[in-house]
C-alpha cells in the first residue's frame, strides 16, 4: 500500500499519458538505431515517453523513427506497469490498433 497524504489518497499517480516524437539523429548513429518516419518526413529515432499526470517523467523507450506509435509503446507500458502503480493511460490516435484493441 502506497503512501497516503493528508486527505487519504495514495500519492503515487495512477493515470498517466503516453506520446511519441520523432527526432534527427547524427549521421554518427548506428543505422541499425535510425529509422525513417513517412509521416513526420524525418530520418532518426523515435522517443515513447509516459509521463505521470504532473507532467513527470515515468518512462522513456528508445526506438528506429520507422517503428510504429503503437509497437513502440508497447516495452514503453510495459516497464511503466512493473515500476509503478500506474493502470491507466491516455493516448491519442496514434496508439489506436492492435495496442488498444
């Protein structure tokens, strides 16, 4: 049982939020870890970051910009779950498919 605050409520979040982001990596980057994303038109690495609902950062996953939002959060997730009481996460559409469904 987590730690309770003065009006009895757990103080460890249990909703967080889930987002990706493209960014260009160096031409020094191994291309075995860089990826193309069509959909943002940039060669590099995509981040999948949970973020508590303060805006803290939980976890972050590293992955090739080719990978899909939904295949990437899915180790982003699971290492949230195995660390933290979080058991609710909002996502936009992005993470819609084979994740959610």
């Amino acid at each position: 049982m987590p730690p309770a605050t003065a009006r009895s409520r757990p103080i460890w979040a249990s909703f967080s939020v889930i987002d990706s982001q493209s960014v260009k990596s160096a031409d020094t980057v191994g291309r075995d870890s860089r990826g193309y994303d069509a959909g943002k038109k940039i060669n590099g690495r995509k981040r999948s970051i949970i973020t508590d609902t303060l805006g803290l950062l939980v976890t972050v996953t590293v992955l090739a910009a080719s990978w899909q939002d939904r295949d990437g959060a899915k180790t982003a997730l699971l290492s949230a779950y195995m660390v933290t009481p979080i058991r609710y996460v909002f996502a936009d559409q992005g993470f819609t498919g084979r994740l959610i469904d």
